[in-house]
C-alpha cells in the first residue's frame, strides 16, 4: 500500500543577501576499482587483466547553512523519512537529479555499517574532487519504494540537518506527489493516471540517465532544463548568459559563490530574469546564477542553454506530482502573484 508521510522541508535564507551565496553542490560520483582481487581457481586459465570503466553516479547535494520548518511561500527542499535496514526513519533529501542514495557517516556508524566491506567512489564535485567511503544495506525503504540489496556512499555532513539523500535509483516506475502546502509526500508506483483537474502538465524528455529535462524559456530564450529537487538554488550555464546578454545588461549582478561537496568555491553571477516558463507554467522574477559549472560538461549541455531549476523556484508551487512511468511533471499552482 502506498504511504502518505509528513515531510520536513530545509531551506535557503543565505541565497540572495550580497554578496548572494549559491550554496549548491553537484557532485560526480566514480566507483574506484581500489578493493584487492579476489583469489582466483588455480586451475583457471590465466587472462590478462582489463580495467574495467568506471561506473558513474551523479548526486547534487546542496549544502545548506540554515534550516527551518516548512513555511508557505518560503524556499526549501524536500526532506523524506526512510527506512534503512529496518532501522529509522531517517530525514533524507530528495534528489531526483541523484542517480544514487547516500547517506551520512554519523548515520553510517548509528546504523552499525561498515566502510570495509564495499569499494570507495570517487567523489568528482562542481569545485573539486575526492575520495569517499561506501557502505554495504540490506534494505531502504519509504512508501512503495524499496531498494536491496546496495551500496550507499558516505557523503560529508552538510545537509543542514538531513542524514543524507534520496536519489532516483529505483524511481522509473514511481509517482512522487509533493504537496508543499500541506507538508505531505507520497511515492507510491504509477497507475499512469492522466493528472488532476486544475494541474498543468509538462512533458519529460527521455533520458538514460533518469534525469527530469523539459522544455523552457527564460528570459525569452529557449533552454534545455532539468528539474532538480536537491538544488536550493536556480543555476544556468554559460551559453545561456551568452544568449541572454544583452537582456542582462540592464540588470544588477550580484556575486554568487558555489560551494561544492569537497568545500572549494566556485563564483557565479547572479541575476533576476523576467521570466522562466515551463510548458504553460511561467515564473515572474526569479533569480539565476549564471557560471561555468562542471556538471554541464558532463551532461553535454555547453553549447545549448541550459538550466537547473531548483527549489527556489519549485518551492513556490502548491503541489509537483512527477510521473515517471508517464514521463509527466503535474504542477498546481500556489501563489499566483509568482506566475503568469
């Protein structure tokens, strides 16, 4: 049975106070091939050995400074409660542009897991990289989702008050229905059921790595956008301050600092554009950070514009529902002075 939960919403209050801090991490997380061999069948025939490739998982894991309870109109990211190992719940970020779950070393040594039965990763952040520990689970679980067994990753703890986050690993048939307003979350699986009465819908684009990209325009450019519920803030790449400079001319920058997961920062500039529409959605006076970050590069958004939409824009819906079996985001809109 599917399982309605309360959530607890963190959120960003640092954002946009000059000098404006972006306080965002996207980290790149690469599987280290760095456990011994195991012991081989003397009477196997020997083979040269090959160097795997290695596996990548991809977690954006905002850090935020300052947590509140959830508050109407205020920014903030999702918080859910998950079983590990039978043992919670704990309060772990949702991520849906994370293609793994991670969790905390003081969740890690309070469950009793152990970081010398799994490989480290090799964590690739906006600002740096660095190596960290794994940890073997039997089990997560929280509402119709259920992962076993698998390996988690240790990440630093800098998520505000939450043990971790909640990637997309096992989401492909899901339904998640985030209902800000009444601090209510639910996963359950998707009957692909067309949306409610009163939500607005907008296509997902298909992509292997699970990634929840949509059309937009902002600022009167078309943009490629993914949809990042781990995101505090609203970040665009370069191409598309290129496209929008003469429209940003006009406006104040303001100095945005990216802090990654391995604590070195990254600047950016921070402006307030007109508009950011997303299907018929369109949001009034957002603010963006405009820089040359990694995670670009890696998903091959350089070229085009391109823009994560984070929680400071999310937030401001009454309800996002994410369908991933219809391939569908459902919007239903709170306050109405934000959109058009």
């Amino acid at each position: 049975m599917p399982l309605g939960i309360r959530l607890t919403v963190c959120y960003r209050l640092a954002m946009r106070i000059l000098p404006c801090k972006a306080l965002i991490a996207t980290v790149l997380l690469s599987l280290l091939s760095s456990r011994p061999a195991l012991a081989q069948d003397p009477g196997a025939v020997a083979q040269q050995p090959t160097e795997d490739p290695l596996a990548e998982v991809i977690i954006r894991a905002p850090e935020p400074r300052y947590v509140a309870p959830t508050r109407r109109d205020r920014i903030g990211r999702v918080w859910v409660p998950v079983s590990i190992n039978g043992q919670g719940p704990l309060r772990l970020v949702l991520d849906v542009g994370a293609s793994r779950s991670a969790i905390t070393a003081n969740v890690a040594a309070r469950l009793g897991l152990r970081t010398d039965e799994s490989p480290p990763v090799m964590l690739r952040g906006v600002t740096g990289t660095a190596q960290v520990q794994t940890v073997r689970v039997e089990k997560l679980e929280v509402g119709d989702l259920y992962i076993a067994p698998t390996v988690l990753p240790i990440v630093a703890d800098a998520f505000g008050g939450a043990e971790g986050l909640l990637g997309n690993e096992e989401l492909g048939d899901k339904r998640i229905y985030i209902d800000f307003h009444k601090d209510f979350i639910n996963i359950a699986r998707s009957k692909g059921v067309a949306a409610e009465a009163g939500f607005v819908t907008i296509p997902i684009h298909k992509r292997a790595d699970r990634l929840l990209v949509v059309d937009a325009v902002v600022g009167g450019v078309k943009a490629i956008a993914i949809i990042d519920s781990g995101a505090q803030a609203s970040v665009a790449n370069l191409a598309m301050r290129e496209a929008m400079e003469r429209r940003l001319r006009s406006g104040q920058a303001s100095h945005d600092e990216i802090i990654g997961a391995t604590g070195e920062m990254q600047n950016g500039e921070g402006f307030t554009v007109s508009q950011i529409t997303l299907g018929e959605v369109a949001i009034q006076s957002a603010h963006v950070t405009f820089g040359d970050m990694n995670i670009f590069a890696h998903w091959r958004l350089t070229t085009q514009p391109a823009i994560l939409v984070g929680m400071d824009v999310l937030g401001l819906l009454d309800t996002l529902v994410i369908d991933y079996r219809r391939h569908e985001l459902m919007i239903k809109l709170n306050n109405r002075r934000a959109f058009r």
